[in-house]
C-alpha cells in the first residue's frame, strides 16, 4: 500500500503536461546564505532543504525534531530535549556529554553550540531553516561531518509590528508566544520575542500520577544599529529553561541464557556470596522480573517505576556580530557566549525495582569568535567579478563540569549487607566528575570561479586544531565493588588536526538547470570517555573520525518554473566512526565509546515541487540509503544505526484564491524501519512506520488568523530512543517514546 501510494504521487505529478497549465504561476525563489552570502537555493552546488518563515509558521513547528517528517534523510531521536540525537544520511552521533560533540552541527544564526540542547527546545521568531547535507567544515564551525542545521531568526525591524499567537489542543498542550518590533532611535531597532508553553508529555508513570511532559520558556532580545552608512552592529541575547518533572521509559526484556526473561543488572555477579546469588535467581525463576517485563510490554505509554526521575536545562545566549562594508569586502565579526545548566534524575533500568538510578549534573560554558572576509562585487581580488571568496578564523572555548552519580539498591548487582562498613550508608554509589577546557582554532577559506560563462570550479579547505585538557576522577563509597573497583583520579590532554579539502564543479545545462560533481572532506575531533569506571578504559579517550564524500547532482527548474527538480547521489567512505554501546567491566554497566573501523555508505536523494495548478502544489522527497559498517569486529555487516533503507514524504498544499489567505497541507512521510543498536538486537529494532500530518489556516479578519493543526494522525507508536544493556547481564533495555496524535488551534493576533 506504501509503495502503491509514493508509486501514484510520482504518476500525479507527471500527467500533468506543460501546456495545460501554461498561465500558472511560477514557484517561488528560494534565498539561502548555505555559502554566507545570499543565493539562489537552485544556484549553490549542494543538496540543500530550506524551509521558509511561512512554511514553518503553517507547519507549526516548535523544535527542529519535526524536520525529519519533511526531510526524510533525516533522523532526530534522544532521551529529551536534553540528549537529542541528529543524523544526517546515516551520519550522526549518540554522545550528549561535554567530552564529545554531535556529528551534526547545529547553528543559530551562524553560531555553534555544542550544546544544542537548547536550540531543540527554545525556537523563537525563525526566519529560516537550512538543512545542509554531507562535510560542510570548510565553511562552517567545526564538528559538520554529517551535515549542518542552520537557524536563521527574525530581525528586529524598523517600522512597528506586534503579534501574540496562543495555541491549545489534546494532551495537555498550550504555548502562548508573541514578539513586539520597531524603531528604538534613529539609528537602532530592536525586536523582543517570548514563547511559553507546556504539555502532558508522551509517557505517564501510574504509581506517582507524574508524566514527562514539559514546561518550557524562551526570551529573545534582538537589537540593531547602524553606526555609519557602512558599519552595522547586532546585538542578541537569548534565555531559555526546559523542565520535566519526570523522565520515563517502558522496560524492554529479552529471552537469556536460561530460556528466561530477565533485565538488565538482574542477573548477580560472581562476587556475591552463594547465598546471594541463589536469592536473586530464585526470584529470576519465580517470574517477578518476567511478570514487570510482560506488563511494561502492555502499554508502552503508562509505565510503573520506583523513581520517575526528573530533568532540568537552563541556556543563555549573548551575541555580537559587527558587518562592515568596504569597496573590496565585507567584513564580519561574531562573538558569542552560550552557558548551559542541566540536572537530571533516571531510573537505569525502568522498573519497580529499587536497583539502579543516576544523577546528573552539567555545566558548560562556550565561547566562539569568528572573523570572515568575503567578497564583494567589483572587489579586490574578484577578477572582473569572475571570483567569489570568503576567508575566515575561527576560535572556540568549551569549559566544562559534569557529574554522574550512579546508585544501587537492594534489588541491584550489590545489596548492601555487603556493603563495607561504612556508618549510616543506604545504598552503593559510584561518581564521576570530569572537568574540561577544550579549544579549538580553525583556518578556512573557499572561492568560485567562473572558467566559463557556464561552468564553476571551486576550491575550498579547512585546516582544524582541537585541545581538550581533562580531569576524570572516581569517587565510590563501596571499594572493590562494582561500579568503581579502585578510584582514581586521571589527569589528560587530547589533540587532534585535520586538513579537509572541497573540489566542486558545476555547469549551466541551461539557464534553468545545473549538474555538479563534489569531493568533500569531514572531520570530527575525538573526545572524553564517559562512565567507564576502570582506569585504563579512560585512558587516551576515543579517537577523530574522518568522511570523504563524492557526491554528484543535478538542479532543474522546470515547465515554465513550475517544477522544481533537485536529484543527489553521493557516495561516503566513513572511518573511525564514533559507535557508542553497554558493556560489563569488572561485573558493572559502563559506556563505552569505540571507533568502528571503517564503513562505505551511498545514497540518492530527491526533492520535487511542481504546482499542478495555480492553488495546488505536490511536494515529493523520496531518500535511499546502504549505510552498513564494513569493518568493525563482531558488529561487521550490521546496519548503522538511524539509517532507514527507504523514506519518503508526500505532501499538498491548496491555496485557493479566496480573499481570506485559506491555506491546506497534507503531508504523509514514512520510513523503513532501522537500528537504534550497532548490535542490531531485536529489541533495538525500530518498525517501518508512517506519519499524516494535517494543517490548515485562514484569516478571521484583518488581524486575526486561525490555524487548526493534527500531527501523528494515525497516533503511531515511535520510539526516539532505545537503550540496550550489556547481555553478559540479562540483556534487555529501555525505549523512549515520541508524541502521539496531536491536534489543536492556534489563533494569531497582530497589531
């Protein structure tokens, strides 16, 4: 049915031949600055998805996990808004802590953070969205191997304007937002934005009555002068807090050694006293853990567990960017400092019993400069404006503390008659506190040149150096016992460098079409490894990854620019990748970070928009994929993980010219199912799944507009994110779970 369906929106679109509809209206021009400068989306060499102030604002978007319904290349998971997880084409990363990075960058309005927890959960005023795919260092921060999601906001604006928007629907669900804009004085404007809202969450824990719904709140301050005719400085300052008052997760078991269900952190350790280990299987054999399995499995979205936990995140952003404009270039500076809080509570294993819970507490500090100069027309070195360039120096410092806090109970691995004597002591804890200083100073550079009135070359490099200076200590109240056998404290500095080179040709087929061929290099730099409570695993930490990317494509725009026509094939060579997994050291749980060896990935792409009338637009993108590790010990042949073989988005949008701005979409998007385990375990297996979403909004008078919204129609069951223990323990896991079917309506007000 899925097959028939994408098979029958292709043939729509089709049929439709030039001449019927040869009075519509062209689409529209689609303006990006991917190459910092403003573009014709269909002019830049690249496959690039852009999404428009209007399309996000008819979509409702509220964070960038719901770009992966119209962008099926890619892939948003994670445990929250505090960990969330970004693949682009199969690339990305499972990391969330300060020793590491994503694999993805993303960016607010040009600024990296490494931290981007807080760009999910406090979008305010977009203007723009641009998902950049493949290697994109030599222009961008650091840390795009994978790609690069860029956020543009609204600026402040000259002439006054005013909106408020409250929305409400099932689940809990309200948001109230609004922004206020205009003149300060005569040569500074600024523009004030603020957005709350709340929600019940996907989960609820039945015992405490708590769900993991969230209450989130952002503020925005953008101001803009113009010091003289040719100098202009802004300045932004953001804050933004995210809480749940609970972090949920329904229990995954699978079949042990002894034909029995068991979980995780179950099974005793040999350590333990036979008496012990007798009484921990007796209640393995009894059922208890296989009853909790099989009444988790009944419904996924109400789960029972000894501790609900909680999360906490707090994000402040400051801003300085300075432009000036000369005869010869343009000049840009920007300055941040982003400071991000986090404080977290989980239950490990999700379940009644009183075995393993962790606290987590992070505090990060960044620091970026950026200094660029491109060129302007009838500048220096633009060679009769045959040339394009853009040079720049880039400079990060990340200042880091965390701390992890990992328990046991009386349920758990150790119960506490076992304990050393230690006066007035609950339970087992082991703690890690890692301190961390990372720099990292980066030269780039990249230039077009018109060989002919048709064909470009471009040329382009980056060349990175990273520092990460680090303390790891371990603290344990129960020596000699799981988690921390020996505490110590280990003190380490990583470097890490890499030279990556852009080759890209494109030509002007016609004045409506281009093909292009790139070569790409990507780089990611190595980090700090994470509850791994031995010494020697902390040692050295992990090392860089690199991807060399080949991409070839095609733009087209075509039937009198009624369709648009954007096709990609690209082919990765992928080494050392960052793979994150549970495994079982000195008879404890403890992360581990490795390099997978090698992987060879390849993949096409297409975009297509085509209006079959003046009212009716189809949007097609269909995305395939072979993204498997090549070589990597027991793991080899295994598919990656968030690398769905097929996915595609179906969607209509009517616009019918009736005097009240009515506008509809339809969209229908699916993806085959994919890994959430580099093992590839059965629990780990995502279901192929489907996703309608439906919007329509029209104008109730000259300042009013009504938008009614439901996403998830269907109210499919997906899961975000799955842990999965070490098997040497009992195997099973713990699944996180997306929204349901929302629907409400929003109404807008504007001054």
């Amino acid at each position: 049915m899925k097959n028939k369906l994408m098979i029958g929106a292709i043939s729509a679109q089709l049929l439709v031949t030039q001449g019927i509809y040869a009075q519509t209206p062209a689409l529209e021009e689609v303006i990006v600055k991917a190459e910092k400068r403003e573009q014709n989306l269909q002019d830049i060499p690249a496959s690039i998805s852009a999404f428009s102030a209007a399309q996000i604002e008819l979509a409702g978007w509220d964070d960038i996990s719901q770009l992966e319904t119209s962008v099926p290349s890619v892939s948003v998971g994670g445990d929250g808004d505090s960990r969330p997880f970004i693949f682009i084409r199969g690339v990305g990363s499972r990391k969330f802590d300060i020793g590491s990075e994503g694999s993805v960058g993303v960016f607010v309005d040009e600024i990296y953070n490494a931290r981007f927890s807080s760009s999910l959960s406090g979008i305010v005023d977009i203007e723009r969205i641009e998902v950049l795919k493949g290697p994109q260092g030599t222009l961008y921060g650091r840390n795009t191997i994978g790609g690069a999601i860029s956020l543009y906001t609204v600026k402040a604006s000259e002439e006054f304007e005013a909106r408020i928007k409250v929305a409400a629907g099932n689940e809990g669900y309200w948001r109230v937002g609004g922004y206020v804009s205009g003149a300060i004085s005569e040569n500074w404007v600024g523009r004030l934005s603020a957005s709350t809202r709340s929600d019940d969450g996907n989960m609820t824990e039945v015992l405490s009555g708590k769900n993991d719904g969230q209450d989130a709140d952002a503020v925005r301050v953008n101001l803009i002068g113009q010091l003289t005719d040719r100098t202009s400085v802004e300045l932004t300052a953001q804050t933004s807090r995210l809480d749940q008052e609970a972090r949920l997760a329904q229990a995954n078991g699978e079949v042990g050694p002894l034909g029995l269900y068991q979980l995780g952190h179950a099974v005793p350790l040999p350590v333990l006293p036979p008496p012990i280990i007798d009484s921990i299987l007796s209640e393995i054999r009894a059922g208890t853990v296989a009853n909790i399995l099989r009444e988790a499995a009944l419904d996924p979205r109400n789960v029972k567990m000894d501790r609900p936990g909680f999360s906490e995140l707090e994000s402040d952003l400051v801003s300085l960017k300075i432009e000036h404009e000369s005869d010869n270039f343009l000049f840009t500076s920007i300055s941040s400092r982003t400071s991000d809080e986090i404080h977290e509570q989980t239950d490990f294993e999700s379940t009644t019993r009183d075995a393993i819970w962790t606290d987590v507490r992070q505090d990060s500090k960044q620091l970026s400069q950026e200094f660029r100069l491109t060129s302007v027309d009838g500048g220096m070195f633009t060679l009769d404006d045959r040339l394009t360039w853009v040079v720049g120096f880039y400079y990060f410092n990340d200042e880091g503390y965390r701390k992890d806090d990992y328990s046991v109970g009386v349920q758990g691995n150790i119960p506490p008659q076992y304990y050393r004597a230690v006066p007035g002591l609950a339970y087992s804890q082991a703690r890690q506190d890692v301190t961390l200083d990372n720099t990292s100073i980066a030269l780039y550079g990249q230039a077009t040149y018109a060989l002919t009135d048709r064909l470009n070359l471009t040329l382009g490099i980056r060349r990175s150096d990273d520092e990460k200076d680090f303390t790891t200590q371990m603290i344990t109240n129960t020596p000699g016992y799981p988690f921390v056998a020996a505490p110590f404290t280990l003190p380490q500095t990583l470097k890490f460098d890499s030279t990556d080179p852009k080759v890209s040709m494109d030509y002007a087929i016609t004045d409506n079409s281009m093909a292009y061929i790139t070569y790409s290099s990507g780089y990611k730099s190595g980090g700090v490894t994470f509850a791994t409570w031995a010494e020697a695993g902390n040692v050295g930490g992990f090392e860089e990854e690199h991807l060399d990317s080949l991409e070839i494509g095609y733009k087209a725009r075509l039937m009198n620019n009624r369709m648009q026509l954007n096709l990609a094939a690209y082919q990765y060579d992928y080494t050392d990748q960052q793979v994150q997994s549970i495994v079982v050291v000195n008879g404890a749980p403890q992360g581990l970070t490795d390099n997978a060896a090698e992987s060879d990935m390849k993949g096409v792409e297409l975009e297509m928009s085509y209006l079959l009338t003046d009212a009716l637009k189809v949007d097609f993108n269909y995305f395939y994929q072979d993204a498997v590790f090549e070589d990597y010990a027991d793991k080899t042949g295994n598919p990656m993980q968030f690398a769905p073989e097929n996915a595609y988005t179906v969607a209509l949008s009517y616009a019918p010219d009736l005097g009240n701005n009515l506008q509809m979409r339809a969209e229908y998007s699916y993806k085959d199912e994919f890994q959430f385990d580099a093992g590839n375990r059965d629990i780990s297996l995502e279901p192929e799944h489907d996703v309608v979403n439906l919007t329509a909004s029209m104008d109730l008078g000259d300042s009013v507009s009504l938008r009614l919204f439901c996403n998830n129609c269907s109210d499919e069951l997906i899961r975000t994110q799955v842990t999965t223990f070490a098997t040497s323990q009992g195997g099973g896991g713990r699944s996180i779970y997306g929204p349901g079917r929302r629907y409400g309506a929003e109404i807008t007000y504007n001054f």
